[in-house]
C-alpha cells in the first residue's frame, strides 16, 4: 500500500532471539505502517507476532536490524520510557488494569509522566472513558467491570497521553465474539476519528479482516501482506 | 489522584499484610520511643537533683559509678573554699532505702545550718532546727505516699523522725522522699565525714564555667557539674541507658529493616507483571523506585504514629509503678517522638533499597509475560 502518507513505523529485518539464541523468534521481519494506517499482524502461535509488537513497542530490543519510528532509530535510544509514554498507546491481550483503581483512576495511570495536574488528569480520564462509551463506569474497579469493559477501559487508557500510534496485542484473545467485535469497534472508530495509526496482533481472521492491511507471518517472518478483503471491498 | 494516594491505595491492596507489618516495626519504634522517655526523664530527674536548691554548680567525685556512689570528704570542700570566687559550700548525703511502698526513698542528709543555700521550698511546717536529730522534711509526695502530716512521726531506717515540715522542690526524687539532719544520715549510713554532693554558690560576677573547668584541671578527682551534659562523670548509670538505647535504636532499625523488606519483596514479587505493565506504559525507572519507596515510607510513617502512641501509653503505664514513680515523671520531649521518626525512615529507606532495585530492575517484555 504506498498511498503517499508518511512512513511511521519501519521495520529493517529485524531479528530476535530468546533462550540464549536457541529459539529465533523473528528472522529478518521487515515491516512498513503509513500514518493512520489500520495493520492487522496475524500467524499461528508462536510465529513472532506478538514479539514484533513489542519491538515496536520498545518493550525490549532486537538482537539486530533497526526500527525507525517518526525518523528516528528507537533501538537506539537509552532510555525508551519517554518514547513508550508519548509515542505508543499498548493494549494488552489481559486488560492488566490496577485492580485496587477505578477505571477512572486506571485510565490517569499513564499522564502521571506528563506535567498534568490532578484535576486535568480526572477531567481527561472521564473524556476517555465516554469516547469507549463507558461513562457511567467511572467509579467501577476492574472487577466489577465485565470483560468487554475491562478492556474498553485499557483502550482508553492507552490514548491517556495523545500517541499516535495505538499497539494492541490480542485484544480480543479473552473475550467472547460479541464483545471482542465491540472492543474492535471501538479501535476502529478511534483510529479513525482520531487518526491514530493501529497495528493489531490477532489470530481470528474476523478481527483481522476488519484492518486495511493484513500482514501474515510464519516462524518469524513476515510472509504475505496485502489489503484485507474487508477494505478490497471499501475501495470496490 | 494524586500520586500519594496511589501508593497509599497500594498499601490498601493486602490490609493484614500492611496491618502486621505496622504493628511489627511499631514495636520497635515503640520501644525505640519509650526508652529515650525514660532517658530523658531520668536525666532530668538527675539534673533536679544537681541543681537543687539555689546553687551555681555541684561537685561529686569524678569516676563514679551512680550518684549516690559518690564519695567526697571535708578536705574536698576546704579545697573548693579555697577558692576566692567561691562564698558557700553546701555538703549533702544521699541514702536510698525502702520506706513505705516506695523502695527507692530518697534521703539527703544536709546541716540544718546549710538551709539556707540548699533551699527547699516550705508547703508546711518549718525547716529543721539545728541539733535536732530526729527531725524530717518530707517532699509533698513521700508526705502523701506515707500519709503523714507536719507532727506526726514516720519512721526511716527504723529510726522514727518527727515530720517539722512538708516541701514542694519540683524535683521528683526530691518530693518523693526527704530531708534529714546531715549527722543523722552518717550515722546509720556508717559514712562519718562523708558527703555524696558539694553544692557551690559562688560570688557575684564569677564566670561559673571558667570556674569549674579550672577547679576539674586543678583536682582531676573532681567532677564538676554545670550542666547536664556533665552528669556521665558522676553517674555512668545515665550513660549506659544511652548506650543501651542507641543500641536498641539501631536494633529497632535492622530488625525493622528486615521486617519491611520481607513486605516489599513479597508485594514487589507479586506485583511483577504489574511493575511491567507500568513500565510499557511509559514510566520511568525513577517513578517506580519513587512509588515502591512511598509505600516503604509510608508503611513505616504509620509504623512511627502507631509506635510513638504506644510509646506514650505504656510510659504513662511504667510510671504507675511506686519503683518507678519515685524516680521519674515522663517527660515527652521532641527528641524521643523524632529518634522514633527517624528510626521509622532508616527502617523505610533500609527495607525498600533492595525491593526498589528489583522492581526497576525488571524488563517490561520480561514482567508482562511473568506469571
């Protein structure tokens, strides 16, 4: 897809490996994401999807090859945190929210690396909470929150601090079919409302098919990539 | 939310875990607490004692042991008169012995004639008259304690005494026991010529300290005491209680330590994946420490608030005892609640050192896949 926007995420043959160099979990993945750009990263278990993401992510570094986010080399950098603060919103497959905070307060988790005032920071986190149409469940701690909301909930906290490119992991893996297609409908009008460029990890094809561009990858690299049947149909 | 309510709703995730772990270092800073009460209060009592009546500064005999164990004789005083800045020389001797329910009856043998300048202040009755050797001053305590009244006789080493007159010095040992005639308390004291203090007035316009750093530099078996600081060189008792509660202070510190380390490791373990969590978030490795840090303080500030409570109560307690009542009244200064804080933040910052380390240690990849 070379439609003219930006390049924001350039993957050079990346390779990564765990166990000591014994188990090569991405060989040589090359991968490129336009700015706004709805990319679905699907693949058997254990293929290096989920590995790549948090390349991406700069959860961990490559053993070699680079990644260019905005221009600039992240692997590079010393210290990730201001890049993973600012940069990357992360959706976890578990929605990992602090079980003793409200949604609202989990959602505020992230803005206390920003200069934000503790007012600021409530009055943003209720602003997220109604964009994934959870509102009324401010108050509510994880637990008395159902699956689907719990991970509405990551969703808005990951756009806490503004970053414009949105990583989700398996957002759907723990959910049923009708609350994950509600998550993905809420990724989905985020990026577009927002413009936020989202790569998504996911194993189901009816949550892949949902992306502009689906990228297939086998034993850590990536193997076809093309627009997905859902938007061959947009553009038809 | 403000970030201390963060770590404080932490702190809120295991209530038992946090509630024991409270208790515990409280114990410590308790003890830590109560000790330097004491201390502080058995020093003041002692300094009562040295600053009793109108004197400028006393002298005992340099080296002892306790108080009482000093030992000074007349030619002692003579040297002190021989000084020109000196205008009085006041012997006293102390005895302690059980009289009543009280077990450390404090008696001060002093020469009626030296009333004067050994002043105690008269509640009733009349000081003791010259020569009379069965006469007693009691304190407004001791006359309390032993219900007696100015005429009526009470008996001291199984000598009866005629009570000429009841005082209020404001010194606890002092109002908890009494004055007697000097001869009297040599006698059954077998210590004929002997004093245990020589309370000194000097002349108007003598520099008291120049004076006594001389008189220390001129007879090195003195000791003089000007102030508090000086009472270690006639009572090594107080200074052995400051040893034993510096000791116990850094005891408190160690065991606490550990205690907190042991709740931090254990929360910081548990909480891996979450520390991961927070780092892909985008926290910096300094807000970690500044949180596992916060709950450690925070853990060992209500520690501090819970022990200095405790310290208070079980003081107000130990006081209760005739044993102890008769020695000292507490005296809750700033310095014992601040040991006790400081305690409290050694045993935070000792505690949470290692489990901050780990918990900014860990890779965010690695912690988010822990399980």
């Amino acid at each position: 897809m070379s439609d003219g926007r930006e390049i924001v995420i350039d993957v050079r043959n990346v390779v990564k490996t765990f166990d000591e160099g014994h188990t090569r979990a991405l060989d040589g993945a090359t991968l490129q994401v336009r700015r706004g750009e709805f990319v679905a990263i699907t693949g058997p278990s254990g293929c290096g999807k989920s590995t790549l993401l948090h390349l991406i992510a700069a959860l961990e570094r490559p053993d070699s090859g680079e990644i260019v986010v905005y221009g600039e080399e992240i692997t590079r950098r010393r210290d990730l945190s201001a890049y993973r603060a600012r940069t990357i919103g992360l959706v976890f497959q578990l929605h990992n929210l602090l079980p003793n905070l409200t949604a609202a307060e989990n959602i505020q988790v992230p803005m206390y690396e920003t200069d934000l005032s503790a007012g600021q920071r409530r009055r943003k986190a209720l602003e997220l909470l109604a964009l994934v149409d959870m509102a009324d469940k401010a108050r509510k701690r994880p637990a008395q929150l159902s699956g689907g909301e719990r991970q509405r909930v990551a969703i808005a906290r990951a756009l806490s601090n503004d970053p414009p490119i949105l990583l989700a992991d398996e957002p759907t893996g723990n959910l049923d079919s009708k609350a994950g297609l509600r998550v993905l409908e809420v990724l989905r009008g985020i990026q577009r409302q927002r413009g936020v460029t989202l790569v998504l990890v996911s194993h189901d094809p009816t949550i892949a098919a949902a992306a502009d561009r689906i990228v297939r990858m086998l034993d850590g690299r990536i193997i076809e990539e093309g627009a997905s049947a859902e938007a061959a149909a947009r553009v038809v | 939310m403000p970030f201390i309510l963060l770590i404080f709703s932490n702190l809120l995730r295991q209530k038992i875990r946090t509630g024991l772990t409270v208790l515990g270092i409280s114990i410590g800073i308790t003890t830590v607490v109560a000790l330097g009460v004491i201390t502080h209060s058995a020093r003041a009592s002692t300094e009562e004692i040295l600053r009793a009546g109108t004197s400028d500064f006393s002298v005992g005999r340099a080296g002892s042991a306790d108080l009482t164990f000093s030992t000074l004789t007349g030619d002692d005083a003579e040297k002190l008169l021989a000084y020109p800045q000196i205008e009085h020389v006041s012997g006293v001797l102390m005895a302690i012995s059980r009289v009543g329910s009280n077990p450390f009856f404090v008696q001060v043998g002093i020469d009626p004639a030296d009333l004067t300048y050994f002043e105690m202040p008269l509640v009733d009755g009349r000081k003791l008259a010259a020569g009379a050797g069965d006469e007693i001053m009691l304190g407004n305590e001791a006359a309390d304690n032993l219900d007696a009244a100015v005429g009526e006789s009470v008996e001291v080493r199984e000598q009866s005494f005629t009570v000429v007159g009841i005082y209020h010095s404001g010194a606890v040992m002092l109002d908890g026991g009494a004055v007697l005639p000097l001869a009297t308390v040599r006698e059954y004291e077998r210590k004929a010529g002997l004093y245990t203090l020589l309370y000194v007035r000097v002349r108007p316009g003598t520099d008291v300290e120049v004076l006594a750093a001389r008189i220390e530099e001129e007879h090195p078996d003195l000791a003089t005491l000007v102030d508090l600081s000086d009472v270690g060189e006639v009572d090594q008792g107080l200074e052995i209680l400051d040893a034993i509660n510096l000791g116990i202070t850094i005891l408190a510190i160690f065991i606490g330590g550990i205690a907190v380390m042991n709740t931090m490791v254990m929360a910081v373990f548990e909480r891996t994946r979450e520390f991961g969590i927070l780092r892909a978030l985008g926290w910096r490795t300094r807000r970690i420490l500044q949180m596992v840090l916060g709950e450690s303080i925070l853990l060992c500030l209500m520690a501090a608030a819970l022990g200095s409570l405790l310290a208070v109560i079980l003081t107000k307690l130990v006081v209760l005892l005739p044993a102890i009542q008769a020695f000292i009244s507490p005296e809750y200064t700033p310095d014992a609640f601040l040991r006790g804080l400081a305690v409290g933040i050694g045993v935070a910052i000792l505690g949470a050192l290692y489990p901050a380390y780990r918990a900014a240690s860990f890779s965010p990849a690695q912690a988010i896949r822990y399980e």
